[in-house]
C-alpha cells in the first residue's frame, strides 16, 4: 500500500490538552503533521480538526481508531482528496517599489487570483486562496521581486459525502449509546437459555 | 517526597462558610461515593490539604503509607486486579507525580483502572517553575485515558466522577487528576455528589452487531480445526462463565494470553494452555495450523504472535473484543465482534452447535506431552543437583491446589510462574504484561492482599526486581500486609542473560546482579525469612512460608543457568517455537 494524502477531520469537544492528546498520536508513530488546523464546526460547541498526514491508507485507518478512542473525540474522519473539498489561505508580502515597477500587478492579481490586502508605501500583501500547487506558484512568480514574507494557513477541508454533524451529535447524546441499540433478546435470559 | 512549604493562604480562605466543604473533602466525599476503601500514597506539600481532610476521615478510608510513589500506584493496580474495583493513588507534585508514570503506563497498556490524584502547585504559581512545580497533565497524556486539571473546587465533584467512570468503563485504564493547591483548600457551596454514567463523546461499548456475531457462530460451526485464544478481556468484562459455557458447549481447545490467564481453571479439560513467547507448545504451532481461530478479549500483542506476517494466515480470524481500535490493529479478522464480551459470548453461544474436536484436541495433547518430555518435566522434576524455579512453583501448586494469588515480577521467574502456577479462580494471576515493569510485584502484591484479603497472595519475584522496590518492605511492615515473597535466586538478570546466551554469543554484559541477603534484609523490617538452597529443604520452606501467621520472605537459591523453554525467539514464526 502506497503512502498518499488524507485528510484528517476530528470532531472533539472543545477541552484544554486535547490539541496535545491529537498531536502525539502523531509522533509517537513518528507521522509527520504537514498542515492542522482547527475551528468551530457546524455545530455549537463542537470543535473541528483537520489534520493532514502524508501516509498509507492502513495506518491511517488505525490512526482514526485510536484519536476516535480519546475520551474527548467524538468522531474521526479521514479523506483523500477526492473525497474533499479543501483549501489553504496564503500570504505574500513584497516591496511596493519593486511591484510596482517590475510587475504588472494588475496581471498578476488577475491571474493568480490574488488579491490586495494592504498597500503601503514600503509594501504590499497579496492574499490567495486555493490548493497548495495554487498558492506555491505565485511564491515562485514573487520570489524574484523580493518576497519578504510568505505564510500559509493549515487546510480546511470540507467532506463531499458527509451530512453534516448533528445528526451524529444527537446519537453520541443518547443517554447510553450501546444499551438501546444492542440486539441482544437473549441477555436477561442467560439462564435458561445457556445451560449445557 | 514529603515537603512543607506555603501555608499561608490557608487562613484566608479558611475563614469561609464552614457549613461548606473544601475542595479536598469533595474529593474524598467523592471516594466516599465511589465506593473506595483503600488509598495507597504519599503526602508532600501540594497534597498537604488532602491529606488533612483525610485525618477527618481515617474511620471511612483506608489509606496505606507507602515507602515511593512508585509503590503507591502499583499497590493500586494490584488492588485493582484482585478486587475488580478502581485503585485509588494520592502522590504530591512534581517528583511524586512523576514517579507514578511508570504505574501508569503499566496500567494504560494492561487497561488497569486507577484513579491517580495529584496535588499541584497553587494555579497563579502554575508555569513559573515553583518549587515541586512539573507539567503533570503533560507528562501523563499518552500514559493515561483521561486526565484532567482542575483549578477550581467547584470542578471537583463533576470531574471525580467522569474519572471514576472513564477508569473503570469500557476498556479500563488509568485517569489523573491534577488538583492545585488553592482548589484543595477552596471552601465551595457542596450540592452533594452525583456519579457520571454518560459522556456524550465517549462510547464506552460498541454496539454489538447481529450480523457480525451470525457470521462468527456460521464460521464456528463449519470450523474443523478451530482453536479459542483469550485474553484479560475476560476478566475485565466479568465474563469468565459466560466464557466457560461458550467453549464447553463449542467443545474447542482454548488457550490463554499471559493477562488471560487464571480466568479458565488451569486445569479444565479444553485447557490447553498459554500462548505465546514463553508460552506451551502445542498452542503456538497449532496456531498456525487451525481454520479458525477464535481470540476473545486480547490484543494480539507481538509477544504472543511472533512474526506477524506468519500468523495463523490460514485461519478465519474472529476477533471479539470491547475496543474497536484493537480489531484489525495487528492481525486482520475475518468477522470482528465488537462490543463487550459478556454481551457477545452468550448470543455466540445461543448460536453455535454443541461439538467435541476429539482429533483436534488430540493433537495438542501429542504437542503437551513432547514439551513434558523436553522442557516441564526437567524444570519440575529434575534430576539436576540444583533446584530449578518451575519446581518451587510445583511446590507451591501441591500446598495451595491452585487456591492462590500469585504476583509476578518481570524475567524468567514470570514466565515459569505463568506456566506452571495451577489457578482454580480467576483474578489470581496478577503480572505485568504490557509493560514489563521490573518492581512490580512487591507493591502489587500488597494492593493484591488489600483487594482480596481472605485469600493467599504470593509474590514471586527475582533477585533483580526485587531490588527495584524492596523499600515497599516497610509498607508490609508498617500496615502488617500478610504477602508472602518468595524470591527465585539466580544470582543473575536471568532473562537478559539468557537472551545473552542465546543470541550474543555469551556475552554477559551487566547481568552478573549481587544481591544483598534477603532475609536479613527482611528481618531489619520484622519480617520472618529463610532461604533454601537444596531440594531436601524446599517442601518444609514453603510449608513454613505459607504457614507463617503474616508476611514471610522466601528465598529459593536456584540454577544460575537455566533458561526458559519453550521459546518463540524474536522475529519468528509462532510454529518456529523451540523446545531447547
């Protein structure tokens, strides 16, 4: 099984620590985080991870279980990028002189699909949106001009096939998740049932 | 680890309502609630509240001074193995925090319960590098369930009841909570204490899936070779009957892991014994020979399967087991049962035909009796001069009849303890399985007298882990814990050096171990000893150990060579075991 991009989405409660009970399930298995970051979900009080490891589909699965595990964690998801919809949020900062001279910002807004945040006398920030070979192409167009900042947000992610989280929410509120859904007609009746 | 320091703020804040409780009596009401009798630990200064409010307590609680932190929590998973209840430990800040890590990675990985509290520094100290300061929370993260802070009194009652339920819910496993000093002495308005019985995102039984358990009972019944492995899942779950009558009415041969073991009489007749590293021989290769193998309640951990890519490829796994992660984890089922096995047992029962596998049976018996010949008779019959371990252990089995609780340490005298200890009831084999922890049979066997304390509890350790926490001797002393220690003398770290042996030419590098003697190492703590080193000596030493009124140190002088076989060598398959 080849290694590939997944996309991580864990929804948890929002506790202190947890970040750090997520993050060593991680390294302890020496996985390298390439991009996490986390939010408000679509509901009210429910936090949401998305956490995106570069690994092969077996270690994910696993790796799902046991965040899943965690006393806080209500559910964990992983995705290809097919099965997501997702994007990072990039900044650049470069000198306004030399933007203005050189490049053609007009073209470059117009192509990259950027856009001006800030323009100062001393410089100016772009900001683009999109998927990471989207946003590292437009470094490579400012490096010559002098890039003096560039700074990407982690991924958020949103997943095709799911319905959302307050169905689920409502499950993981019953009062004792197992009890009632156990199709189990022979368990008070052991006795009778189970001689030998 | 004792150390008084602050005690100022005590005044102010004592001068509140006194009809309210402080934050350290809502811990202890909490004990109170949770049905605690025994505490093992060892106060210092950011637990000093709590152990004040104890001395109001003292005709409620019971609470055993141990000699190290260490000892503290080992106790506590010792109590907790015997009794089925959660151990509760009490360690003060920093360097009593830390040296419960150890006991709770012991417990993590042998899903023990315990509820750890740890005193903390005051919460405007928290992060400045105060005295007895450490980041607890964080240093305990991977080593525990849950774990959790708590700043503020008023957190105490809700929080000490989502630890005691997360402890002992679902898969077991250890909980800390961390208090500061200032919510231990906070006064607070006490509305009375409520237990925890549901966490929204905490599932602490999988739903059982009919399905699932159709196809396993389909897969048993057109089995022709099938073969039941548990684990302590068993006991955990308090399933050993309804684990009897699954296998008596499936007629199949069973063996169990090293936490499993004890919660099957080691003598019944579909017994065929332990799996495993060190484990019998018939088990292991059979393993790979059988067309459906059967593991409840255990986790395929390495030293039970060997090489994983050569096993029991052959078979249909079944895989019943009460944490969803553990199926599919190590080795691939077929048909996972998820849910608690004393839901899933009997609805598998309900489902499967009553057989015999007399052919099949037979065939572990044929292996049984080329391991008496090559491996248990020499150990528990020899003919050599020198006594062996595994004939201490015989000797023990013909006084007790398997009526004992054996505590082991960690190395040879574990695993010859674990296969030859007869057990006619379940929680009597108490080790450490996961972890391995050297120095954990001393104090485990005091939470093990605690937590059964009608019934003969034997720690069998070595020379070498013995030496790990023998100051628990004063604990013994002190609290006149009837444990009997009966240490296997072999004057080495036997297993490393038989590792030694077998794999790096005889280089026995830093194996050679002296040891102090023992017993009047024990009579400085006024405990009766003797120590054996011929045959002629040992059935009238043991006579006397298990006779004494009170605890009574063993040593049994034995071979300085002998090794453990049969042996599943590192990197090996199952069925490559070896009889020498």
């Amino acid at each position: 099984m080849s290694k590939q991009e997944f996309t991580v989405t864990v929804y948890t409660e929002n506790q202190i620590g947890l970040l750090n009970r997520i993050a060593i399930m991680f390294s302890r298995r020496k996985i390298n985080i390439e991009s996490l970051n986390t939010s408000p979900s679509e509901v009210e009080g429910i936090h949401r991870f998305t956490i995106v490891i570069h690994e092969t589909e077996d270690v994910v699965r696993k790796l799902a279980r046991q965040i899943e595990k965690q006393v806080e964690v209500l559910k964990a998801y992983y995705n290809t990028n097919e099965e997501i919809v997702w994007q990072e949020l990039a900044m650049y900062k470069v000198p306004t002189d030399t933007i203005a001279e050189k490049v053609k910002v007009e073209r470059l807004l117009r192509e990259y699909g950027a856009r001006a945040v800030v323009i100062r006398k001393d410089y100016t920030v772009f900001e683009t949106t999109g998927q990471r070979e989207e946003t590292d192409k437009l470094i490579a167009v400012l490096e010559p001009y002098g890039l003096i900042e560039f700074v990407r947000s982690g991924r958020v992610a949103i997943i095709k096939a799911s319905s959302g989280f307050h169905e689920k929410l409502k499950e993981f509120e019953q009062a004792e998740p197992s009890e009632e859904v156990i199709e189990n007609e022979f368990l008070d009746k052991q006795d009778e049932v189970f001689t030998m | 680890m004792s150390s008084t320091i602050e005690v100022a703020p005590k005044k102010i804040l004592a001068q509140s309502n006194a009809t309210n409780l402080s934050g350290s009596e809502a811990v202890l009401e909490a004990f109170l609630a949770e049905g605690v009798e025994t505490i093992f630990g060892y106060p210092g200064g950011a637990i000093m509240p709590i152990y004040d409010a104890l001395y109001d307590y003292q005709t409620k609680l019971k609470h055993i001074l141990v000699r190290h932190e260490q000892g503290g929590i080992h106790a506590a998973q010792g109590y907790a193995r015997t009794s089925g209840r959660t151990g509760v430990v009490f360690a003060t800040s920093g360097p009593g925090a830390t040296n419960l890590v150890t006991g709770l990675a012991d417990a993590m990985i042998d899903s023990t319960p315990l509820v750890a509290i740890t005193g903390q520094v005051f919460a405007h100290l928290l992060g400045t590098d105060a005295f007895q300061e450490t980041d607890v929370i964080n240093i305990t993260t991977p080593v525990t369930k849950w774990n959790y802070q708590v700043t503020d009194a008023t957190e105490i009652p809700a929080v000490l009841a989502k630890a005691f339920y997360i402890a002992r819910s679902g898969r077991p496993g250890p909980v800390l909570i961390d208090i500061t000093k200032n919510a231990q002495l906070q006064k607070f308005d006490y509305s009375g204490y409520e237990k925890c019985n549901h966490i929204r995102s905490y599932r602490p039984k999988p739903n059982v899936r009919k399905e699932y358990v159709e196809q396993a009972a389909k897969l048993i019944n057109e089995a022709e070779k099938p073969f039941v492995i548990f684990g302590q899942g068993v006991i955990l779950g308090n399933a050993e009957n309804e684990f009897k009558k699954f296998i008596e009415k499936a007629g199949i041969p069973t063996a169990w892991t090293i936490m499993g073991e004890s919660a099957l009489q080691t003598d019944h007749p579909l017994a065929v014994g332990m799996l495993g590293m060190h484990g019998n021989y018939g088990p292991n290769v059979l393993t790979n020979e059988c067309d459906v193998l059967i593991a409840v309640g255990m986790r395929f951990d390495d030293r039970v399967t060997g090489r994983l890519d050569k096993y029991a490829k052959q078979a249909k796994v079944i895989h019943l087991d009460i944490d969803p992660a553990e199926i599919d984890k190590n080795v691939k089922s077929a048909v996972p049962v998820w849910g608690d096995c004393k839901d899933t047992l009997p609805l598998l029962t309900q489902l499967i035909e009553q057989k015999v596998y007399p052919q099949w049976l037979q065939r572990f018996r044929d292996f049984q009796q080329q391991e008496e010949e090559a491996c248990i008779q020499p150990e528990l019959n020899p003919s050599s001069e020198q006594l062996t371990m595994g004939e201490v252990i015989r000797v023990i089995n013909e006084y007790t009849g398997g009526d004992h609780v054996i505590v082991t340490d960690v190395g040879q005298h574990q695993m010859v303890a674990c296969r030859y200890a007869k057990f006619t009831k379940s929680r009597s084999n108490i080790t450490s399985g996961g972890l391995g922890t050297m120095g954990f049979a001393l104090p485990a066997a005091i939470g093990a007298k605690f937590g059964a304390p009608d019934r003969t509890v034997i720690a069998v350790i070595g020379d070498g882990g013995f030496q790990m926490t023998l100051q628990e001797l004063g604990t013994i002393m002190q609290s006149e814990v009837d444990v009997k220690i009966l240490i296997l003398n072999n004057q080495f770290l036997g297993m490393v050096r038989q590792w030694q042996q077998l794999f790096h030419d005889k280089r026995y590098s830093f194996v050679d171990i002296t040891s102090p003697d023992f017993v009047q190492v024990a009579k400085g703590y006024g405990i009766a000893g003797n120590s054996v080193s011929e045959r002629k000596d040992l059935q009238a030493a043991v006579k006397q150990m298990l006779d004494h009124k009170g605890a009574f140190l063993l040593e049994v002088m034995v071979g300085k060579e002998n090794n453990v076989f049969p042996m599943v060598p590192q990197g090996s398959s199952v069925a490559e075991i070896r009889l020498k």
